[in-house]
C-alpha cells in the first residue's frame, strides 16, 4: 500500500513538474494568453438545435481591455441547410464576414426591404435597429457567420429583438396592452394572437425548397430595393447603400508564398468608416508566421477561421513580469496581472520598464486581443495554414508599423541615430543585423527556418 502511495505521488511531482516547465518556457503567467486571449469555452449559447447555433463571445471586462474594446461583441453564427432565421434586430452595429457557405440576408430600414446575396468572404455591416431575417440558401453546406458587434443602448451589452413568435422566440409585442395592441393593428388581440404568437418552431428553422428558391431569387449582391407598396428603389447606387463586399475578392495588400493580406477600410465602405472599423484577414502558410508589427491607433479584435494550430506572441508592459506583482481577483474569478508599479531608483520616482511575453497556442475559433502599441507576431504550424480575421477598431487614422524585413521602420533610422541607439561603434554592423531579414510582412516560420550565418 505505501509503494503504491509513492509511486502516485511521483507521479504527481513529474506532472507538476512539466506543468511548470511549459509554463516557464511560455512566459510567465502568460502561457494562457489571458486576458488578451479566449478559447472555445469563453463563449456562451444564445439558442441551439439542430438547424443551427447562435453564440456570443463574454464581455471584455478586464481592465487592461474594457477602455479598449469593451464596448465590442464577438458573436457567431451556424446554420443548416435550407436553415430560416427569424426577423429580428439588435440594438447594435454589426459587421459580418461570412466564413463559409452562402445565403441571402433581407434588411427592412427606411421604408424598404433590401435582400442580398452573400457568400464566403463577404463583409457586410447591419446597422443597429434594422429588422433582418436570413437563409441559408444551399442545400447540402451550412452557413457560418463571425460577428463583430457594437452595442448602441448599454455599453457591452447588447439584446435581440424579436417581432414574431410564441415561448421560442418569445414575441417583444406581447407585453403591450390589448388597447395599444388593437390600436396599432386595427385588429382585435385574439386575431392578431393568432397570427403573430403562431410560430413556435424556434428562432432558426427549415425552410421548404421552394421558399428557398424564392427568397434568392430576390436578392441581389446590392443596388436592388423594394419600397412598401412593391415600388421599386432608386436604381442610382449610393455611397450610403448596404451591400456586401468580397474582402478575398480584392487585391492582396501583401502577398508572397508565406502568405496573404487582405482588408476593406472606410475608402471602400462608407459604413465601416462610421464605425471608424476595418476589416482584413491574413492568410498565413503552414510553416510560415506574420512577422513582428503594431498599429498605432487601432486595437486589433482577431478570430482565428480556418486552419489548424498556431501560436501568437506579443510584447506587453502590462502583465506580470520582473518586479511586477499580481493583484485582487477580479469578478469572474480570474486573476489579474497587475501594472507596473513605481519604483525608486537613484533617488528619484521613476517608472520601471519591463515586458512579459504573452503566448498562447491558437486554433480556429480562438478569439485575440491586440491592443494598438503592442508588437505581435503569429505563428501558423506545420500542417495547415492559419486563416486570422481581424476586426480593428478605432481605425481611421491608423498605420500599421513592421519591425523586421525590408520594410522594418529600424532600417529607415540614419546613421548618427543608429550609433547612438544601438551604442554601435561600427553602423555596417548594426545594419547587418536589422538588414539581414530580405522578406517582408510574411516570412518563414520559427520550426521551419535554417538560419544562416550572418
């Protein structure tokens, strides 16, 4: 009985063990990437069955992100073949990307009913308060939707609306008194009952074939409208118009065999420019990483949509590290690491400056964080490419700065600077160094590079 005793508790050091030692090797206190990092148990389901799921990413509630982003949702979509969504609206801003499948998505603003066509790799913005109901026009593929919402009425939070329904979805309508209720519809409670409070099959259902082929034969991929009466909208395109646009449609804004940039910005969609968003998506190669870089205004949102495992590493002054201390626990029972504190040094206040790697392993549907300022690079392993969809906020005025390759804003320092920055007596040497990298924005991977001698 005591050997068996001792061997369970050597096996319990050996764990331990190699616990620490991932721990270790990743970071400090970072090898979840908390808080800037959110795997597939921070998201909560709003409704699922067999026709489809909608479900919403938690709060951005720490500290070190709520002024960031807090105001911001993440949320995704799935739905069956031939899958109906009920009308509905959110008090929020949303801007889609449709990750697979197509469909068409019907909006009823402005005295109109608009019906657009949508397929993988489409970014399209909803405004907040419009009545939407969708299809997944395929028969035999779903349809998946990633979401990026921005509340209207509270900060961080947002709700669904729904006109039409029983218990599942429950109608908003049926809270109102009968008097209001038979003023606005002319019509008597129990007649207008049982048509609005009919539906009770959920808030995604399946379609017949024929309703399908209906609904897409409407839809169009933007220009097209219906007015009430059946009149038809102006056929003059306006810059103001809701349609979607293809973000893999367009030309790479980098490309090379390590991988591919794309994005839409406010140039191209008026709406986004509102929302003071972009939208772009990197598609690394397997093997390959997208080199070290920050934005200076925009604070990155990024979902991870295809590929298999990869990882992120990004510089922070805020996590833990050095001679930083950890602080009170927080609401949701995690941890947090607290800022850098003052510290005296040759007699005067001065603020320490140290940085904690944060690291984290990512897959698709993991959620990232990226505040503007802070150097990040992404890894894809060596199986599949890592497809990485950015959400980047408060974007209008932003740039986007690469610290290695050719393009890296080190190579563009002159002479004198670099002596005196890098304490070089020699400023061939120091260009040797931030010069040797001939690649630029996507390059080869840590696993799968031979590095050569210098």
């Amino acid at each position: 009985m005591k050997m068996k005793v001792l061997v369970l508790l050597l096996l319990l050091s050996v764990c331990s063990s190699l616990a620490l030692a991932w721990q270790t090797d990743t970071g400090s206190g970072s090898s979840s990437g908390r808080p800037y990092h959110y795997g597939e148990e921070s998201f909560r389901h709003w409704t699922r069955s067999r026709q489809g799921r909608f479900r919403v990413l938690e709060r951005f509630t720490h500290e070190l992100l709520e002024d960031a982003v807090g105001n911001y949702r993440v949320a995704e979509l799935e739905a069956a073949p031939r899958a109906f969504l009920q009308p509905s609206h959110y008090d929020a801003d949303d801007v889609m990307f449709v990750k697979e499948g197509e469909g068409v998505v019907v909006l009823l603003r402005g005295g109109r009913r608009e019906s657009l066509c949508v397929r993988e790799g489409d970014v399209m913005v909803i405004p907040a308060g419009a009545v939407v109901y969708s299809a997944n026009t395929h028969h035999s593929e779903w349809f998946r939707v990633v979401m990026l919402l921005r509340p209207v009425s509270t900060f961080g939070r947002f709700e669904e609306f729904c006109p039409i329904g029983g218990e599942s979805p429950e109608s908003f309508l049926g809270v109102f008194s009968d008097d209001v209720i038979q003023a606005s519809f002319n019509t008597r409670r129990e007649e207008w009952e049982k048509v609005f409070e009919k539906q009770s099959k959920g808030e995604i259902t399946t379609a017949s074939e024929e309703h399908i082929r209906e609904l897409s034969r409407s839809c169009s991929r933007g220009g097209r409208s219906s007015r009430e009466g059946g009149e038809s909208g102006s056929s003059s395109s306006s810059k103001w118009e809701i349609k979607p646009s293809s973000l893999m449609g367009k030309r790479p804004t980098h490309s090379n065999s390590h991988g591919r940039h794309y994005e839409i910005t406010g140039d191209e969609c008026p709406h986004l420019r509102v929302l003071d968003m972009k939208v772009s998506l990197a598609n690394i190669s397997r093997g390959s990483m997208m080199t070290l870089s920050y934005n200076t205004r925009a604070h990155k949102i990024a979902v991870v949509v295809d590929g298999g495992e990869g990882y992120f590493e990004m510089a922070c002054p805020h996590v833990s590290g050095g001679r930083s201390s950890q602080r009170r626990e927080r609401e949701h029972g995690r941890r947090e690491w607290g800022r850098e504190e003052e510290e005296e040094q040759g007699g005067r206040g001065q603020k320490s400056r140290s940085y904690t790697q944060v690291k984290s392993r990512i897959r698709e549907g993991s959620v990232i964080v990226i505040p503007a300022g802070h150097p990040t690079a992404l890894v894809a392993g060596e199986d599949k490419n890592l497809a990485v969809l950015c959400f980047e906020v408060n974007a209008n005025f932003d740039e986007k700065v690469f610290l290695a390759g050719r393009n890296s804003a080190l190579q563009q320092m002159d002479g004198p600077a670099k002596l005196l920055a890098f304490g070089a007596d020699d400023e061939k040497e120091v260009d040797r160094v931030i010069g040797a990298q001939k690649g630029a924005v996507f390059l080869r991977g840590p696993q799968s590079r031979r590095v050569s001698s210098v």
